[in-house]
C-alpha cells in the first residue's frame, strides 16, 4: 500500500499532468490528435505515443490514415474494433507498436497470426457471457509474441482466470501480469507458476 505522503505526492504529480494535457494536448497531438479519444491520448517525452482510437473509417482508407509520420511514435493502441486493429498492427508506419488493448476474438486472431514484436497484450474479457471459449487453447501459448514481457486480463469468471494460470504456458515467460483482482484459487494456481514473472497486480 502507499503511505499517504506517497499517496499526496503521487496524486498532486497527477493533477499537474491533467491540468497540462487539459491545456495543451491539442497542440501536442498535433494533426494525428483527431484519430484519438481527447482523454484516451498517450504521450511519451512530449509526444503522441498512440491511445483510445476515434476513427471510423473504411479500411480502404488505411492508407490516408497512416499517412502523418507521427504514427511511426505510436507504441500503444486502444479501443480499436478488431478488423481495423488486425489492419494496423502489421503496417510499417505503426514501426514502434509495443502494447495493444483488445478484446477476446482480436487476441485470438493475434495469437494465431503471424509472429510480431509486441512487448504487452491486454484482453478486455477473458470469458464471454455470450458462448463458451477455452483462454488456454486459444491464447495459452501466444508463439506469436516471442516479446511479450506482459499480460493484462479481466474476466467475470474466477475459475476460467485460476485454470490460465495452472495451464497456459506463456505465464513462464511473462514479467509483468495485471488482473486486478485474485482469488485463492488464482494465488494458488500462480504460486506453482514462478517462472519469469516479476511483477504481479
């Protein structure tokens, strides 16, 4: 837990970096500010480094909209449906394309797809409400991301997150693993697991 003057200090470092982007991340943005969410936006070293995405637009005009240099900065995209995420991963302008935020079928695609340079994968639901999948075939292994450094999930269903981790062999290889929250029974099936991990929320 952080001790409250971390707490003060970390919150006040925060509130600054708000009041800042409130007031010029516009300019910062620049012309590629339009793709992206207003409060979705990431910047790194003063520079628009990717986000939650706006556009809408048709793939055929992929070419239009990769067209600005600054996606070549882009390491992290967000909230993108998953034909138009699968487009723009393996296009040469998105060079420096690290993390990805999707949802279960666009991990899917990416774990069967061809090998790529991503250092972190985060799925929105790891389990569906909707029909039945099994996260440990579909996305156990992730051979596809010889980099990958760290996972992020959430899912509604403790058990499917406990079976994961027992099975699933990229948890070896994983530094960083991000749930949110555990069980017993996820702990459990962890603690069996040491592997590469070195940081766990």
């Amino acid at each position: 837990d952080r001790s409250p003057e971390r707490s003060s200090i970390t919150d006040a470092a925060t509130a600054r970096e708000n009041k800042l982007l409130d007031e010029h991340g516009d300019t910062w943005a620049g012309a590629m500010g339009k793709w992206f969410g207003k409060k979705e936006r990431v910047f790194e070293d003063g520079f628009l480094a990717g986000g939650g995405m706006t556009w809408t637009g048709k793939r055929s005009k992929l070419d239009e909209l990769v067209a600005d240099p600054g996606w070549r900065l882009v390491r992290a995209l967000d909230n993108v449906d998953t034909e138009l995420l699968l487009a723009l991963i393996d296009r040469p302008e998105l060079c420096s394309l690290r993390t990805v935020n999707c949802n279960y079928d666009a991990a899917v695609a990416i774990a069967k797809g061809p090998e790529r340079s991503l250092e972190a994968l985060h799925v929105h639901h790891l389990s569906h409400r909707d029909h039945d999948v099994d996260p440990v075939e579909d996305l156990g292994r992730l051979a596809s991301l010889p980099a990958l450094r760290e996972l992020r999930l959430s899912s509604d269903k403790n058990a499917i997150v406990a079976t994961y981790f027992a099975e699933a062999p990229v948890i070896e290889r994983v530094q960083r693993l991000v749930v949110g929250e555990f069980d017993a029974s996820m702990l459990d099936a962890l603690g069996k697991r040491a592997g590469a991990l070195r940081e766990l929320e």
